[in-house]
C-alpha cells in the first residue's frame, strides 16, 4: 500500500473552528462511505464538539503513566491494527508524555501516513516552527510545542479556517472556547484585537506561500509558460546607467500598489557587450532594490528582450518596467529598440515605459564598448553593396570622359571599404568582386568587354580586389574581437557578482545554486557527490526544478574532483560559459565544505563551552571553597581541643558556625553540580503538577530565621504548575535567599503567584539597591554579582542556575524592576491543567 495523503485544518488562534471543521469533514467522508475513525479529539467540554463526535467510531486511547499520574495519548498501535480509510487526529503539535512511542503527535502522524492511512488533523499558525519566535514578539507567551514548517509543506492538502479578531472574541466571550472563568483573563490577554491580527495574517501569508510553491509546481509540471496573474510581480529591467535609480522607485511604487506583490530587479549582461553596464551604478542600484525589500538578480543573454522576457515568465512576472530608449532618433530607424521589441513580444505582461532624463541623449561613447556585426549591420552591409554599386556606377558613367582609370578604382574601393565596415567579410566581398566586372565592363578599355588590354589596369584591378578582401577580413576579425572582449567582460561581470555574492556571506550552498540557476536561466542545478567510483552518485545539494541523479540526466556537467559533479539541466551553455560554470563549481564544492566545517564546529562547541565552564569554575570557587571549609575546621578543631574548657554558650556558637559553614559549603556544591548538568545537557527533569502551598514551606525552611522577613501572597486554591518539585523547590530557595540578604532589615519580601497567559506567574519582590535596567541580563551569567548581589559572599551561580533550571521545565525567569526600588524576579511556569 501507498503513502496516506495528509489534509491539515491550520487556524490562527484557538477556537477559530478547526476541530469543527476537521469533523465536519470526517462526517461528510463516512456519508460517502469511506471508513472513517477518530484516532483523537480533544473537546474540551464544548458541546457542539462532543455532538459532532457522536456517530463516528472512536477508537480507545493509550493510558500512559508517568510518575504515578495517568494521562492518555493517541494510540498509534490501535490505528494501525484498525486500518481505517481515514483517521482524525486533533492538535498536530502536542507532546507526548515520556513514555509515548514519539515524542510528538505530528510524528504519530507520520508513522500512521507511511502505512497507507489517510490522516485529517488541526493546528495553530503559532505552533509552526518558522514563526515561532514572531509570535512571541506579538503575543509575550512562548510556544514550547511547534511542527516543523515541512511537515505541514508536505501535506496533501492544507486548508486555512479563517475568522475576524471580533467574531473570535464574541465567541470567546459566549464560553464556546475556554471556560467561564479563563474568558476574562483570555480577552485581556492573548485574545486581544491586537495580537488576533497579527496571527491572522501570519497565517494568511503563510498559506499564500504554500498555494506559491503548489503553483510553481503545477506550472512546471505541465510546462505552462504563459503568466497567470494570481499574484503581482513586478521586474524592473536595470542597464547599469543613470536612470536605474527612477526606474526602482517607480517600480516599487507599483508594486507598493498591491499588498503582497514582489519586486524583482534584472539586470541582463549581454555576450555583444551591448549593456553598457557601470558596475558602480549596478552595485548602488542593487543596494536601493534590496532596502526597498526587492531582490536582485543577474542573467547572461544575447537577445536582450527574449532575456528579459524568459526571466519575467520564469518568475510570473505580471509586469515589467523599462525605462524609455536612451538611442537617438536616427539610431532608432536602423533597429526598433530592446523597449519597443520587449513590448511586441510582451504578451500577457504590462510593460510600463518609463521617461526619464538620459532618454533620447545617446549612449556615452566612453560608457559603450564597440559592437560585434548584428543581424541590422550585416543588413545594411548587402543593403549599401547592393544598392551602392548600381548608383556609383551611374553617376561615375555620366562624367566617365573626366576621370580617370585610378580615381575610378579609388571611388569603388571607398564603397567597398565603407560596406566592410557595416556588413564585414561577406557582403565586403561581393562588393569587391561586383565592383572588379563593373569596373572592367564599364571603365577600362576596351569598355563593355571584359577582356583588358593593358597590363597595368590587370595589375590595379587586382591590388583593388586584394586591398578591398583585406579591409573586409580586418573588420570581421575586428568584430570577432569585440565580441571576444565583450564575452569575456560579461563573464567577468558574472564572476565579479559571485565574489560579492560570497563576501556579503551570502556563501551557503543553497543561495549559491541557486544563484548560478538564475543566472544562466536553467532548470536545475545540482551538486552530486560520491565516496569512491564503485559507489552510485548522492545529491549533495540542488537548486530548482527535478534534480539530475546522475552526470548523465544533466544538458552541461563540471567535474570538479573525483568526487563531486555540478550537473546543470535546461539549455546548453555556450562552451564560453563553461568557465563561468566551473568558478560557481570551485565556490559550491568550497561552501559544502564550509558548510561541513561549520557542523564539525557545532559539534565540538559545547565541548569548548563545557571546558570554558570548568576552568572558570575552577578559577571561581578556589576561594569560596576554602573559606566555609576554613571555618568548619576551625570550630570542629576547637571543639576537639582538651586544653580549652567551654562553656555552653561558646559550644553552641562554634557548633552554629560549623553548621552554617557545612550548610553554605553543601549548597555551593550543589549549585556548582547543577550548573555543570545544565551545561552538559544532563540534568533529568521530571516536570509532574505541583502545588505551590507544598513547595514554599520547604523554601521557607532552608532560610531558618531569616523566614520571618518573608511575606507569600499566594491566592487560596491556586492551581497546580507543571514543574519539577524538587528544582522548583531549589529555584524559590535561591530567589528567596538572594533576596532576603540584600532587602532592608525592615522591610519584607514579598512571595506572590497569579495567573497570565494561561501561565502561572510567581514573583519574589525586595527592596533592595536593584540592579539598572540594562544590566539586567547581565546577573544570568554565571560568576557575576550586580547590584543585589554582593562581592564577598558566593560565586553568583544562584540566578544562573535558577533559570537554567526555570527553562529546563519549560518555564522562564526574567527581572523586572520593583516600584518604589528594588528587584523583582518573575518565574512563570505552565498550569498543570494547560498541559
């Protein structure tokens, strides 16, 4: 059996409706008679949820303990063993309690897809993993379950279930998404107009990114061409000259016209040096496209507008803004222009022509390289031969009795020379061969016979045709030349773009192929690797369209060692640009290997943190080891001497000081041992719902007399946090310490929790000296000690160590100043009842 097909509901917020809609879709595919279970569907006490459940076969879920609690998961066995036609399964995102056999349900998912089953699921635009960190800079609350984007880009069929800010929160606000008494907190928080516009259009434009990418696909797969108009996109075709700055706004306005619409820049290099470019120009112009929010890009092409016009359709342009011909009157009789030919053959694209203060000036001699003989030079060539001969001849009859044999051949050899250098070699020879009968039949004697008489006029008419065939040859190596020198700029202009395509950074793999795609306009390309001969070839990196496998399936391949092939697949490459391609292969077999380099790094940087670690420690605690040793030593020393006799007030002290020197000890290597978990990643959490009223007593404890200075403001019946009781238990102690040693003898700290965001929010507030708002992050590293924290006592491990251990259990521990003055840390941690 095949591949399940995959169908997601994704949705901006919770309670848009996709549980609703996903069931919907499953009632209406079992009244079609397909075999339709449901896997997993959360309620959440709605009613019009639990009715659409009703009638559909639900399967039983897996019961999972997990440190004396039961939860239920879906249970991916029983989905198996079933086999339905289509499985429903809520909430794509969610995590697996430990113990599950995946970590996530997006991985149930898959494994239920790969044995052939059909799965219709749900989730938010806030769980996917690229705009993670967007969300919380819009809403504050962290997503700790994500999917990546590619497993939701795979799905068969991803359907947005869209809803206004307004009508969510009336629907929030009339208890059919949260219960009653989440409503108030939800709307002035997470639900707000705000935030709910924001998500909306994250969702609305990643949609539209995945329909872009099922476009592209279908187009390329049915090889359509033409341009459908489903989005804007505006080209703006850049020369390198003076007038590229207009032509970019312009086109930005354009596009600024359309929400969404892209800007593309092209500039196309030309093989007969036509472009005229100034790559000082260029690189200002490509600046002002990228901070406009365009792109730029290059390609190499001999016909101008056919160039243009490839990449306008390659990217679906929908319009295409030139800027208005800079040649003179006269130069545009002789050839139509690249913006009126561009526009002939434009068409479904709008071409806008765009005046400007260089059009109709002329090109700068000094800014345009020589031409090679275009198709309307060697036009004019035969048009002047052709033409030219027959009235020469004429006029030169009419007063053939004052010239003279020489003057004849001279006149006929600046016609000829003047048609070499339009047309060049051939129509320059005919000329000459045309211009050797008329000159015998007409001018040299005995005239209308092509017979000659003296020996002399042999000897001029044939230095005249070897003079006229020499000057022909001289033009058309000249143009060959110029052609040559035009090629090898362009090239140098391609590789002068790729070396500062790789300065910027822009060196990664994927940028590079794609890059040199765009450039040569091809279909694909595609970096193929192997280990040895004997072994088949692997695709290293690609870039466009179907890959090629092997060097085989691809129109151009470079070798660049025994290992590793760039395969080209679309048109064939001029052989001139084969040197080209070989430098954008030398630069891509160099970025695979930075970019191995650069995961080689990665692994081996925690090791260098981890050693980092270690010889600070070292470095820090050398002192405040020996001190609370020194001390216990002291009084146990004392104890022990029989030649002291003590009273029991000075027994009881020295015991005192070696218990608390013991104590400080033990908590410093506790600290110490935490932290070196934390950094290697080894630190077991085991996050299970905790109430708060247990933990603090604990907290309290630890401070001995010091408690009394403590007030907690935590209300009756608080819910249960999801946390490790022991860590949360270590975190409060050293939160609490800290502040009650720098908080006024006569002022209390205060303990207080409430709820936010559907997070439990603990504060520990003092009233001491604070630390300056830009320095807050600052106390987080370990051996630091600002502010509250003093320069005697303790290495400053303690607010280090309590947000390590904050974020192991998916919490967060941030500073924020107190009103009035002093410090107030605030721990949140997820409720329980969330989770």
């Amino acid at each position: 059996m095949g591949r399940g097909r995959l169908r997601v509901y994704l949705g901006a917020a919770p309670g848009v409706g996709k549980t609703y809609a996903m069931l919907c879709e499953g009632r209406r595919a079992l009244g079609r008679g397909r075999d339709v279970v449901v896997g997993l569907v959360e309620t959440h006490g709605r009613a019009p949820i639990a009715a659409l459940v009703e009638g559909l076969e639900v399967l039983p879920r897996r019961e999972v303990i997990h440190r004396g609690a039961s939860f239920t998961e879906l249970d991916v066995a029983a989905v198996l063993a079933r086999r339905p036609r289509v499985v429903l399964v809520d909430e794509l995102a969610h995590t697996n309690v430990p113990g599950s056999g995946n970590a996530k349900r997006w991985q149930d998912v898959l494994e239920i897809i790969a044995a052939g089953i059909d799965v219709i699921t749900t989730v938010n635009v806030q769980h996917l993993e690229s705009v993670n960190d967007v969300v919380e800079r819009i809403t504050g609350v962290v997503q700790r379950e994500t999917v990546p984007d590619e497993v939701v880009r795979r799905a068969d069929q991803v359907e947005l279930v869209d809803m206004s800010p307004e009508a969510l929160r009336r629907r929030l606000a009339h208890g059919n998404v949260y219960a009653p008494e989440k409503v108030d907190a939800a709307l002035a928080n997470y639900f707000r107009v705000g935030n709910l516009t924001a998500l909306r259009e994250l969702a609305l434009l990643w949609v539209a990114g995945k329909v872009d990418e099922q476009l592209d696909r279908y187009r390329a797969e049915h090889g359509i061409a033409v341009t459908w108009e489903a989005r804007e996109r505006v080209v703006v075709a850049l020369t390198g000259g003076p007038e590229g700055d207009t032509l970019v706004r312009r086109a930005a306005r354009i596009a600024a016209r359309t929400k969404g619409a892209d800007l593309l820049a092209v500039h196309v290099t030309r093989g007969d040096g036509l472009s005229g470019a100034d790559p000082a120009q260029l690189a200002r112009q490509r600046t002002l496209v990228e901070n406009l929010g365009g792109s730029y890009h290059q390609v190499v092409g001999d016909d101008i507008p056919g160039a243009l016009l490839d990449f306008a359709h390659g990217v679906n342009a929908t319009q295409l803004v030139l800027g208005a011909s800079r040649r003179g009157r006269f130069a545009q009789l002789w050839a139509r222009g690249v913006g009126v030919e561009t526009t002939a053959r434009s068409g479904s694209i709008d071409v806008h022509m765009i005046p400007h203060d260089q059009a109709r000036r002329g090109r700068r001699a000094a800014s345009r390289p020589d031409t090679g003989l275009t198709v309307t030079r060697r036009a004019a060539g035969w048009a002047l031969a052709l033409l030219g001969l027959p009235v020469l001849t004429l006029a030169m009859s009419a007063v053939r009795d004052h010239l003279s044999l020489p003057s004849v051949i001279l006149l006929f050899l600046l016609l000829v020379v003047s048609v070499a250098l339009a047309g060049g070699r051939w129509p320059a020879i005919t000329a000459a061969v045309g211009a050797f009968l008329l000159i015998n039949w007409y001018f040299t004697p005995p005239v209308r016979d092509l017979t000659i008489a003296d020996p002399d006029n042999v000897l001029a008419l044939v230095v005249f045709v070897v003079v006229a065939m020499a000057v022909s040859a001289i033009v058309d190596l000249a143009a060959r030349r110029t052609r040559e020198a035009a090629r090898a700029g362009a090239d140098a202009e391609v590789l002068s773009t790729l070396a500062g395509h790789v300065l910027r950074g822009d060196a990664a793999l994927p940028s590079l192929l794609a890059r040199l795609r765009e450039t040569f306009a091809l279909e694909s390309v595609t970096l193929l690797e192997r280990t040895d001969p004997t072994t088949p070839w692997h695709i290293a990196a690609t870039a466009g369209g179907p890959p090629a496998t092997t060097p085989g399936d691809a129109g151009t391949d470079v070798r660049i060692d025994d290992h590793l092939i760039l395969a080209a697949r679309g048109r064939l490459l001029h052989a001139a640009d084969r040197r080209v391609l070989e430098a954008f292969a030398a630069e891509a077999a160099v970025a695979l290997r930075q970019e191995r380099l650069r995961a080689e790094a990665e692994k081996a940087r925690p090791l260098a943190e981890a050693d980092r670690m270690r010889t600070a420690l070292l470095a820090a605690v050398s002192h405040d080891l020996r001190t609370p040793l020194a001390s216990a030593t002291a009084a146990v020393d004392g104890l022990r001497a029989t030649d002291v006799h003590w009273t029991p007030a000075d027994r009881a002290e020295l015991l005192d000081t070696a218990h608390q020197s013991l104590t400080r000890l033990d908590r410093l290597v506790a600290n110490l041992l935490d932290m070196s978990r934390l950094q290697a990643g080894v630190l077991g959490v085991s996050a299970e719902p905790v109430a708060l009223e247990e933990i603090l007593p604990g907290t309290l404890d630890e401070l001995g007399p010091l408690a009394d200075r403590v007030r907690l403001d935590v209300p009756d019946h608080f819910p249960d946090v999801l946390a490790d009781p022991a860590l949360l238990e270590r975190i409060l102690a050293n939160l609490v310490s800290n502040a009650v040693r720098y908080s006024p003898p006569d002022r209390h700290v205060v303990v207080s929790a409430g709820r936010y965001g559907g997070r439990a929010e603990i504060r520990v507030i003092d009233r001491g000296p604070g630390i300056p708002r830009d320095r807050h992050e600052d106390v987080f590293l370990p051996f630091q000690r600002l502010g509250d924290r003093d320069t005697h006592t303790g290495v400053g491990l303690g607010l280090a160590l309590s947000r390590g251990l904050a974020e192991a259990m998916g919490g967060t521990l941030t500073p924020d100043e107190t009103p009035g003055g002093g410090l107030s840390m605030v721990l949140t941690l997820p409720l329980a009842e969330q989770a």
